[in-house]
C-alpha cells in the first residue's frame, strides 16, 4: 500500500530523498536558461530528472496523461513581453509549462497557474494556450535538458531533449514594435538630456521602416541638446522618408558644413556600402576640399582613383595618406595599398 501510494506521488523524476519542506540536495537538480531574442527575455526554470536505466514515456510517464515537463514543483517559462508560440498569440507573464507526450504527437500547455508542485492539480481551465508538436527520436539523453535553438532576430525555437526524445516548439517575438514602445519609455530617463540616445531611438526606427515622423522629432530633440552631424543626418533622412525634400535638403547641407572631414568620409563609405556610389564620390569630392592634405583627403583621392580605373594613382595617394595617418589605422591603411597594388577595388 504504502509502495503504490509512493508511486502515485512520485512521476517521472521524483526520488525518494527529496523533500518538499527542506533544503536538501535532490536527485532532479535545478536548472534555469534564459534568452534574449531582440531586447525580450524568455527563461525556462525547471529540475533536471535522470533516465536511470528506466523506460520514461510509454512507461514512467504514461502517454496522454499530464506531464510537468520536468521534475519537482511545476517547469516554469517567463516571457517578458508577449510572443507567439508555433503562430499562436501569449501575453507576456509566467506561466507552467506541461506536456501531454504521445507517440506521434505531444501537447504543450501554458498554464496561468504556475506555483504547483508538479502536474498534480493541473486544470485545463487554467490554460492560456495550447499547441500540439510533433516529436523526433534522438540519441539517448540520460538527463532532461531544454535549450534554445535557431535564434534569429526575432525567433527562437525552444528545444526538450530527454530520453530518446525530442519536442520543439518555435517563440517568435515583435521586435520591432516591442523596441520602438520601450524607447519612449527609455527617453524618458536621464539619458534625454544627451544627444546620442535621440539619434540611435531615430536610426533604429528608421533602419526598421518604423515612424519616420517620430524618428524626425527624436532628431529634433537630439539637435536640442548639441547640434552635431549626426544629428543633422538623421534628420535629414527622417524627413526624406516623410517626403518632406525641402527641409531634408536644409538639413542635409547643414550636417555636411558641420560635420568633420572623418565624419563626412566614415558617412560615404556608409553610402558606398549601401550601392550609392555615385553620391559616396560626390561626396569625397567636396570632402577634400576640407583639408587636401590630410590623411583623409588621400584616402578619398584613392577611392576616387579607383571608381576611374586608375590603380598607380591610387596607390600614389593611399601611400601618402599612410604616414598622417593615426596609429590605430595605420595597419588598416598599409592593407589598403596592398589591395590597390593588386589592383583591388577597395570601394567595394
């Protein structure tokens, strides 16, 4: 009697030395794995049960019935923001993480009840969400691990290995519109009384085709604080995204009599790597006039040199852009003109 009762108490997992009161070592022990896909967190706080030389699913843990995903009190999982398992909507929370294994297919829950010991008051009343997967056979596991695979921007897939199984299921987050809320929230502390915070919330939103009227006004309030080219660029791009030619135009001229000779050289090359060459030339060009005599100047001399064909003239000049140039670059340079030697397009 006492032997069946045991075994009711105990699924896959539980050992006789564990206790639910005291701190003592368990045979399961305790494992938690975080990830962060974009700026969301997503962590999995579980015990690790052993196989032991014993069959688990279709023996310890019979099919279709109600599975902790772990051992010990309920396998929980923390979104910090909401996601979509396997194409299906999650509100950010903690939930308790169960399964229902089966030979060809097996059940995932999130449970809004996540403080029980086990899966032995679990109640589908209490499920958010639901999702069936289909399981693969592996090689042998001897202890229950999860981890994250296939991260992607704005993706993961969320991976069970135990026994000779595993069970998938893929988190996808909106990073893009999950970033461009918390960036009002984060300008809106200490850091909006500096400039370049303003400029990174304005590029992020650009680079991801979000608002370009609030990237404009994250420009303007950039400028506020210290009127820089960078500043000036952004806004410039701001407003040709809303069309606004005129005023992007205006501040477009303004970041380039602002900006430094680097700053305006680092700027084209940014063109240049984006396939808009002819405006990365123009560019150099007005650039040199800057200070022909720098480092920089020959280094734009070079460039151009190059987009004409002309490699003796671009070696030419790379070579005298070398020894003004910093220290820090220095190397950068001299593998430059190594390139140009061998007739290498260094625009490219």
């Amino acid at each position: 009697m006492v032997k069946a009762i045991m075994a009711s108490l105990c699924a896959a997992g539980c050992g006789m030395a564990q206790s639910a009161m005291l701190n003592l070592p368990r045979l399961s022990q305790h494992a938690r794995i975080t990830q962060r896909i974009g700026i969301t967190d997503i962590t999995i706080d579980y015990s690790r049960p052993l196989v032991r030389g014993r069959k688990i699913f279709g023996g310890v843990q019979a099919y279709g019935q109600v599975w902790r995903a772990g051992a010990n009190e309920n396998t929980i999982i923390e979104f910090a923001d909401p996601v979509n398992i396997e194409g299906q909507p999650l509100r950010k929370g903690v939930y308790g993480l169960h399964m229902i294994p089966g030979k060809t297919s097996w059940v995932v829950i999130f449970s809004k009840n996540h403080t029980s010991w086990g899966s032995f008051t679990y109640d589908q009343a209490e499920d958010a969400l639901r999702v069936t997967v289909k399981p693969e056979t592996i090689e042998s596991q001897e202890a229950l691990t999860y981890d994250f695979d296939d991260p992607k921007p704005n993706s993961a897939v969320v991976t069970m290995r135990w026994e000779k199984v595993m069970v998938q299921f893929r988190v996808e987050v909106n990073t893009p519109e999950i970033v461009e809320a918390s960036l009002r929230n984060q300008l809106r502390g200490r850091i909006q009384f500096e400039w370049q915070p303003w400029v990174e919330a304005a590029n992020y939103l650009l680079d991801n085709k979000l608002s370009a009227e609030e990237a404009a006004k994250y420009a303007d309030n950039a400028i506020a604080n210290e009127d820089r080219f960078e500043d000036e660029i952004t806004k410039a791009w701001a407003l040709r995204t809303l069309g606004r030619k005129d005023e992007a135009q205006a501040a477009y001229d303004k970041a380039l009599t602002t900006g430094s000779q680097p700053q305006i050289h680092t700027f084209a090359r940014g063109l240049q790597g984006q396939g808009r060459e002819d405006e990365a030339l123009e560019l150099f060009q007005d650039n040199i006039k800057k200070d022909p005599n720098s480092w920089v100047a020959h280094n734009e001399a070079a460039r151009i040199a190059v987009a004409q064909g002309d490699y003796d003239t671009a070696v030419k000049e790379m070579k005298l852009a070398l020894p003004q140039a910093p220290d820090a670059l220095k190397g950068q340079v001299s593998d430059l003109i190594q390139r140009l030697e061998r007739r290498v397009d260094i625009n490219k």
